[in-house]
C-alpha cells in the first residue's frame, strides 16, 4: 500500500506531457507582468506612449510605441566625432533640438570593443569611435560605403524607416537614405511578420540589457523595447514581439551598457534619462514634433 501511494505521489510532481509533445516544448517562450503606462506623449505630429512592464525573469522592461506624422522630417539622428571620440547618450541627444524621445542607436567599434566583422577590410582601429555596418549615412552625406560588404541595417527614407538585410550598397544609396543605423550582421530578427533571427547563434541566446525596434503595420508607428536588468535573449524578445503585434520587421540596436532610453514630458523643456544611460556610444535615434 505504501509502495502504491509513493508511486502515486511521484506521478503527481511529474509535469504533464500531451500525445507526441513535452512540457518544455509546450512552455512558453514569454510572460508579461504589472504591465502599466508610465508616460504618455501627444500632439498633433508626435504621440508615444511608454508602459512598463517584467518579461520573463527582468526586473523592468520599458515598451515605447510611438507615431510620427512625417518620419522623415521628425526622426533625427546625432553621431559623436567621426573617428575622434564617442559620447553619453545624454550628450548626443543635445544635439536633436527638440528632442522628445532619445534611444541608443548603432554598434560601434572602440578600444572597449574593438571586435569587427570578418569581412570588413583593414584593422580594427581603421573604425575605432564609428558606427558598425558597410553604410554610414548621416544628414543624407555618406561618410562610409564598404564596397563588397552587403548592408545589414535600417535606415530613414522620405518614406520612414526601412530595414535591410544583406542588400547590396548600391541598391540601398539609390533609395537616398537620410540616415542609417546598424549593428551585427544577424540583427535583423524578423520580417513581414517571420522570425528570421538564427537561433544557434550564440548572441541570440544570451540575455542581455537591449534595445530591440520594430516597425508595426500602422503607418508611421514604431514600438521600442528597452530590456531591464537580468535581460532578454534575442529568442524571447522576438516571441514576445512577434505574438503580441503585427509587425514588418524588427531589429536589435546596440544593447548592453550602451542601452539608453531618455523622454521628455509633454510641456516640460528638459530631456531626461529614463533607462539606464550613462554609457559612451556612438550615435542615437531621436523623435521630434
């Protein structure tokens, strides 16, 4: 009798596998908690909300979706010295007059990281305080065209905001980006709504602080997530994205230490960091009315 209710018992702890599955096959990839608005933005040209929230095992994620009626016109970009120096993102977001909403924008390459891609030509200090990617587009002057190194990046176009994923140099200077932003090859997450993000690759898997955009099918919207402390793995962020909205595509900025998040209030003059900054980086991404 003891034998049978020990059996029993052990049954009972064990997890529930369905026919031809496996509870961990079943688990989800993603769970939303206290999820509440922290700051709303709206006037005519420029709306964003920014809620707050816990995914998974971070102790704060910042989810900012935001609309502007002319992107072109309304997002702006501000780099540090060409080859010179990199600086706080509270720095550069000086440099966006009006500045509402600031992120983080590319990878970059510095004696802290001097790491870059294998197909890129010269040494790494050839790149040292500049961003990542074969193109570098600011105000609509290109200050880097890596000939034979296909572009991985986004860039702002009259019409908006686009991503690229391996295209030819050339085909994307004929669109006469304004701007460009990018980082590692494998950034791009998902497109027209598919996962592409390559699941073995190990930075995917990692969890990280992040600064993950996405481009949703309402014209002219974008969502930001801003990953807290402990992080997400690029995998969860992109389920999290993927089945919660209805994307075109989504893309990792640069994350890490060099995440930043800086609003201003609605009437206030004062542009503030929300999350974390602090960090010297490269370039950033602003929003304007």
């Amino acid at each position: 009798m003891k034998k049978w209710l020990a059996a029993l018992m052990l049954l009972c702890l064990l997890p529930f596998c369905p026919p031809g599955g496996s509870a961990e096959a079943e688990a989800p990839l993603y769970t939303v908690k206290d999820r509440k608005v922290h700051t709303t933005y709206d006037t005519d040209t420029l709306k964003y909300t920014i809620e707050k929230m816990r995914i998974n095992r971070t102790e704060e994620c910042y989810l900012t979706t935001v609309w502007v009626q002319d992107p072109a016109r309304q997002i702006k970009k501000a780099i540090s010295p060409w080859h010179e120096a990199i600086w706080k993102a509270e720095n550069l977001a000086k440099k966006i007059p009006g500045a509402a909403l600031v992120i983080n924008g590319s990878g970059y390459v510095s004696k802290q990281y001097p790491a870059i891609p294998d197909n890129y030509p010269g040494e790494s200090k050839d790149y040292f305080c500049t961003p990542l990617g074969s193109i570098t587009v600011v105000d609509g002057e290109v200050y880097r065209n890596l000939e034979g190194v296909p572009y991985y990046g986004l860039t702002l176009e009259a019409d908006g905001l686009h991503m690229y994923v391996g295209a030819d140099n050339e085909a994307v200077l004929a669109n006469e980006p304004i701007q460009t932003w990018s980082f590692y090859e494998g950034c791009p997450m998902a497109l027209n709504g598919e996962d592409i993000l390559d699941h073995d690759w190990l930075f995917a898997q990692k969890t990280a602080v992040r600064t993950v955009i996405c481009k949703l099918k309402a014209e002219n919207t974008y969502l930001i997530l801003t990953t807290g402390s402990r992080g997400l793995s690029l995998i969860e962020a992109n389920a999290f994205l993927l089945g919660e909205y209805d994307t075109e595509w989504i893309y990792d900025l640069d994350g890490g230490p060099s995440t930043a998040l800086l609003r201003r209030k609605q009437g206030k003059k004062l542009l503030k960091v929300l999350h974390p900054g602090g960090q010297r980086i490269v370039d950033v991404m602003g929003f304007v009315e």
